[in-house]
C-alpha cells in the first residue's frame, strides 16, 4: 500500500436516546450558531429534543439551508454568527446543513480575503471554531470527515474543500431520528454511501487487501439490508446499520493508502448543477458509465467486486465484470435510482457542456488520470 | 446494534520513511521524555532516525522497559520525568513500551494518591501529558486506542486501564521498521491481533452487520498474510498490510456497539503472570478451549465463522463449529504458535489456581457474565 496520514478526531455518539447526550458535549458558556435546513425536524420531534436538551443555553437559530448549499446562505450565516458572536456551530439535518456548518466555520476564521477562495482556489483553512452535528440524514458521511460540497448558482459551480479544522468535534448520530425519512431520501443516501466506497475501492490494485476486505464489508452491507428498509421503514435497526454504514463509507478509513477515483462525484456534480438533479441520482446515472469506460483501467478490480460482492462466478472475466456492473445497476434501480439521462428525461446534450467545464477547471481526472474533456464526453454518452 | 460511544482521536502516520515526520509532530518548546525497550531499536536504526529527527531538541532517555511492562520500571520513569520537567512522553518499541509511557503519563498527573489504585481499583485519570508513538512490532493495537496493561511482579499481578487522556496524540507506522523482527516476535504480533478481533466478533448477534464484516476482513487479511511472510520476512508490502492490521483489530472500531467477551485476555494474562509465557502464546492456548466451553453461547457466530472466513461447508452446523475451531488451531500452528499446555511443559495444575485469582477480582466474566471459577477451571482442563 502507499503511504498516508489517518486523522479523524470525531466523537461519535450513537444510538437511540443520544440527542440528550448533547448539553454535555457543548460547554455551557458556548455561544451556539444553530443551523437546520427546511423544516423537517420540526415535524419529527428533533427539533424539540434539541432545543429540550440546550435549554438555559445561548442558541441562535439560523435555518432554510437547502441541499446542495449555497455559498451566499452561509456568509448569511456567518454575518449572523459574528454579530451575534457565536463560538460554536451546531449543524442539526443532513450533510448539506453540516457541510454549510463547516464552510460557515471555515469563512469566520479566514484572514486571506474572500471565503470563496477557499473552494475555488484551495486557499488554505488555518482556524474554524468548533462544528457539532446532530445527523438526521445518513449518506454524505460528512458527519464524520473534514470535507464539505458548496454551490454557487450564480456561476453554476459546485465546489469541494477540506480542512482537519472542520471535522466535526461530535456529531450525535440517532437512527430513530432517520425513520421518518421518505423513500426518496432513503434510496439517495443508500446509493451516495455505496458510490463513496467505490470512488476509493474501484481503481487498482496497490496490494491493500485489508482496505479492499473493509470496503467490500460496506457494500455488502448495504446491499443486504436496503431491501429490508423498502419493506419496513420504520425498523429502527435496519435504520441504525444503514446510518453506520453511511459513517464508515466516508469516514476516510477505507481510502487509507489507497488510490481514489472521484470521477463520479466531479461529473456528477456539473449534472445537478447543470439541472438541479438529486446528488445520488446523478452518481447512479454516471457510475455504471464511468466502469463500461474504464473498463480496462479498472478490469481487475472489477472482477473482484463482481466475484465477492455479487457472488458471479463465471469463468470468463470480461463476462464477469459487465455481470458485476449490471448487477450494481439493477440494485440502484431496485432501490428506486434510474440509471440513465433519459429515465430523467434529461437530453445528452444537455450535459456535454460538463466536460468542458470539467476539463478547463482540471488537469485530467481519475485515479490515473486520464479522463478528460473528450473521455468525460464518451462517460457521458454511455450513461444517456 | 448497541449504542455506542466512538472516539479514536490518534492521528496516524503510515509508510516508509514517515519516521522523519517526528520533527513536526512534537512541538518544539516539548522537553520529551523518550522511553524504549530492550535495545533491539539500536541494532535496527530506528534509534538513530528517531535522534536524527529530533535533533536539536531536549530528549530524556528511559530504556528497558520489558515485555510485560512493570509497574514499578513506570514508576521510574515517572520520577525521571518529574526530575527533568518533561511534558512530552515518546514511546519507541512496541506495545509494551507504549503501554508504560501511557501509565507513566497517566500516573504524572494523577492526584488520587498511588497511581497504582489507576489499574487496581479504577481511579478516574482526569489529565496526562501527550504521548507520542513510534511503533516497530505490530501486535497490541495500543498505537490507536486509550489502553494499556501493567503488571506487577512482587503480587503476580497483571492489569489494565483505558483513558481518553493516554491515546496518542500520534502513532508513526514505518513497516520498513518492523523486517527485522524475528520469527518468533512476528508469529505472536499475527496471534495477538487475531485473538484481539475474536474477543469482539466471537460472541452473539445484536444485529451488527457491517461490524461483523469488519472483523472478518482483518482475520481474512492475516490468515491471508501469514504464510507470505513466513516466506519472506524482509517482504515490506506484507509486513504493511501485517502491521495495519494489528492497528485496525484494536482501535476500537470493529467493537462498536457489539458485545465484547476478553475471557481469553483475562485468563491469559493469569497464565503470564504465573509462568512468564508470551502474552500471545497464552491467547492461542486458551482462545480454541473458551470456544469449546462456551460453544453453546458462541455457537451461531462460531457457524458464521467457519463458514465466511474458513469456507467450510458441512450441512451440520456441529461438524462446521467444530471444524472452525480447528483451523483456528491449525492456523496458530501454523504460524509457529502451539495451543495447548503441555506443548509448553505447563502442568494444569499449576494453572489453577488462576481461577481462584480471577474469580476473586472479577464478578463472572465474558460476554454473557456466565464464567466464574468452575468455567475457568474447565477452560483450562480443556486447554491441557
């Protein structure tokens, strides 16, 4: 394997009855920035338990973050924070609400200029104040990593950055609290928690057998118990192993000493900000594409999924592979994802001007790097 | 699943050459107190690159410390560390070195009055110095979790105690260190880390899936691993998967919100302190005759067991148990490592009275709070 560094200084505290945990996790004198999203933990009771545990506390509520957060909604947040001298963020949703947190974080503290750099530029994050998450949505990890997805609907860009400063300090993960989730949000935070261990299991082999085993143990996981949660939502333990499964698919443990893919997110990321699609079906749309594509690049690798993940044993290894690949699509269909543009009635062309925007803000992409404009443009046509 | 609580704070630093990172990781103004072993890291250069590193910077040396660290050696190296203001403690060696910088640390700053009441009785330790780690033998896993165990020759004791407060701060993984180990010292670290993943995998289901499959990745990789080192020891891809394994099957993670059993540890730690014998050679003696014991408890895991990492296959789920069992026997044998008393010249007699010991410290142990005296007894007749 390579070399490489593992640092993730998150506290988790799981199970049911853990939101009460969170007046010990805060100290009393903390000033807290609390931002939520749409309104939906005001209809579950999450809203109440955390208000109900932070009483007699300095909370300051800042709410309607949308998914795929918006640059300009967190400096909102982060003129609020600073008027209101808040000293700790406290996400309560999903990833979108926590990866505002963080950004928010990550912009109070930043000396060099615009916080925008921070995305477009890669300016570095030297100080956040402390972010803690209460996670009612399993499926970006982002409740136990240091990376956040901001947009910018102005200029349709949607950025990445991470920082050890914004690992959140905790983050309370309840499963009860995910049982009201609909099947829409479910089935998008099943197929974004599968993608994330592919985009760091589907390259090539580095003679890392330990991190490929731990990889496969996720995805396996995954696949057996999402049927489960179709015919019983409300399974408080088929909850708690899809959220854990969540956290572990984007906890950076996996991707030790490893080669990374990425290329799914980055295209998939130009599609919804191109036409507003839902993060996990544009990575059902443009995952089974990029595997037909690099085919070659990753032809080992997908023989080993095809074989430990689904069980195909056939003796010809091209037929295993492409087995392997419809095999991944059937199970994204059959938690409800489409596979192809079309199903979303979403024309190809549409989409062909991604590739350019990727290639002209990247050198080329991929765990090989290989894949530029023209090859993003090839991914794009086989995913139509 | 459990609830659970899961906090592994330690950053880790893997690969070859990262030992020249040591130079950033402790702040220069830190007056290190840099506590090693038995010399072997003299022969090796690891002293030397660890004093390369860290050249121009307030180092105290504290060396031999054994295997089995003794209270009493922490002790002095507490005085020695009080004497000399150090506020930085660096353990390089293996686990029993580190094991001592973490009591020592912990005893530094513990006001309770005898630090000893820390392992004995379970003093709170509120405060520690940083300890730092720079790890050449895999097998504890105490490079990444709050853990640590003493003994203490003069009363035949040999206990543990777990802390936030002594996880290191960092832990540098060079595998490149560890070629030189010798047979002996390899076989017990592949052992150590295989007994330590059984302790919290080999029990009863609570619906935990993913932790299930973790576990069983780390014993597939080191059964995988094993034999190719056996072959060439001075192979460093096979000594890097060998030592992350050992790191993954004790920080804590494959544990959460599972029961957990440590029979075998406890009563292998009786048969150390009684006859001196390996730690790991005691947990491949007593692990197959607890399996036996209890096989009634542990009976369905033991079936998953033999069937997902052994690959057998019977229709009778007594023949499968039990051929599990055997390959685990046969697998520490392989390794260099026999499974029974009388392979050591150790009479059972003298061993029993460690059932007394135990008995009289413990309330009945394992997972179930089912083994007392008579079961220890027993276990020990069956490991004859």
């Amino acid at each position: 394997m390579r070399n490489f560094t593992f640092h993730n200084p998150t506290k988790i505290v799981f199970g049911k009855g853990t939101l009460a945990e969170l007046k010990n996790l805060i100290p009393e004198d903390r000033r807290i920035l609390m931002m939520t999203g749409g309104g939906s933990i005001r209809k579950n009771g999450v809203h109440d338990q955390v208000m109900e545990a932070l009483k007699g506390r300095t909370v300051i509520e800042f709410s309607g973050i949308d998914p795929n957060p918006e640059y300009e909604k967190c400096m909102d947040a982060m003129r609020l924070a600073k008027k209101e001298k808040a000293d700790f963020l406290l996400s309560v949703g999903g990833g979108s609400v926590l990866d505002a947190a963080k950004f928010t974080a990550a912009a109070l503290k930043f000396k060099g200029g615009d916080p925008w750099d921070i995305l477009e530029k890669g300016a570095a994050v030297a100080e956040a104040p402390p972010v803690g998450c209460v996670l009612t949505l399993p499926a970006t990890g982002s409740e136990s990593n240091g990376n956040a997805v901001i947009s910018r609907r102005a200029t349709g860009q949607k950025l990445a950055f991470s920082s050890i400063h914004v690992f959140p300090q905790f983050s309370i993960l309840d499963p009860a609290t995910t049982v009201t989730l609909s099947e829409r949000q479910t089935a998008n935070g099943i197929v974004d928690a599968f993608v994330h261990v592919m985009e760091q299991y589907m390259t090539y082999d580095v003679n890392a057998p330990l991190q490929d085993r731990q990889a496969e143990a996720v995805l396996l996981t995954l696949i057996e118990e999402a049927p489960k949660i179709k015919e019983d939502p409300l399974n408080y333990e088929t909850r708690a192993n899809l959220m854990w499964c969540a956290t572990q698919a984007l906890n950076t443990m996996i991707g030790c000493g490893v080669p990374q893919d990425w290329t799914t997110h980055i295209i998939g990321h130009e599609i919804t900000a191109l036409h507003g699609l839902d993060h996990a079906r544009t990575l059902a749309i443009v995952l089974p594409a990029v595997f037909r594509h690099q085919r070659d690049q990753k032809g080992k690798k997908l023989v080993q999924y095809a074989r430990r993940v689904w069980g195909i044993e056939h003796r010809d290894d091209e037929r295993t592979l492409e087995a392997g690949i419809r095999k991944t699509e059937e199970f994204f269909r059959s938690v409800g994802l489409p596979t192809r543009l079309k199903d979303y009635h979403i024309p190809l062309e549409s989409c062909l001007p991604a590739a350019k925007a990727i290639a002209s803000r990247n050198p080329k992409i991929g765990e090989h790097g290989d894949i530029g404009r023209k090859e993003i443009e090839a991914i794009l046509k086989l995913a139509e």
